[in-house]
C-alpha cells in the first residue's frame, strides 16, 4: 500500500453512486477554493436569504455572481419571472 494518495482530482458526491455517468459529471462539475472578503451586511444578508430558499449562503452566493458575471439565470428564476409576467396579480 502507498503512504499517501493523492485525492486532488477527486470527485464529492453526494448520496449513493448510481451510474459511472454520475461520477463523470461530478468531475467535470468541480469547484475551485478560494478566499474573497465581503462586507459584512452582505454576508448577513446572503445567509438569510439562503435560509428563506433553503441553500447554503456559499451556494447562493455563487448562483447570484453567475447570474450577474455571466448572464446565466437559474430555470426556476426564468419560470418565476414569466409566471409573473402571465399570471399579474389583480389590484384588491
């Protein structure tokens, strides 16, 4: 047996492995660590509304850059904004 492995091009999935398919796409779907520092009211913020959408703040803060850095918008996001466009809501 080896002293040491190197697990750097290692894959972390969740739950059990199901397809060979599956361990292929968490490859691929790596992410890189790094540090940034943020306001404090932003992380404060971030943390709450990741609890109201029940993510982690680290996961919600990457899908809003992505959507602000690349213009990649969520398909939920797409469906809550034209179910809003369709279905307006009538003034009481």
């Amino acid at each position: 047996m080896k002293r040491n492995y190197d697990f750097s091009k290692g894959a972390v999935i969740k739950g059990p492995i199901k397809s060979k398919s599956q361990v292929e796409n968490a490859l691929k779907e790596q992410k890189t660590l790094t540090s940034i520092r943020l306001d404090s009211d932003i992380i404060a913020v971030a943390k709450q509304k990741a609890q109201d959408e029940g993510v982690g703040y680290l996961t919600w803060l990457n899908k809003k850059l992505r959507n602000a850095v690349l213009g990649e918008e969520a398909l939920e996001d797409r469906i809550e904004k034209l179910e809003k466009a369709v279905f307006k809501k009538k003034s009481s």
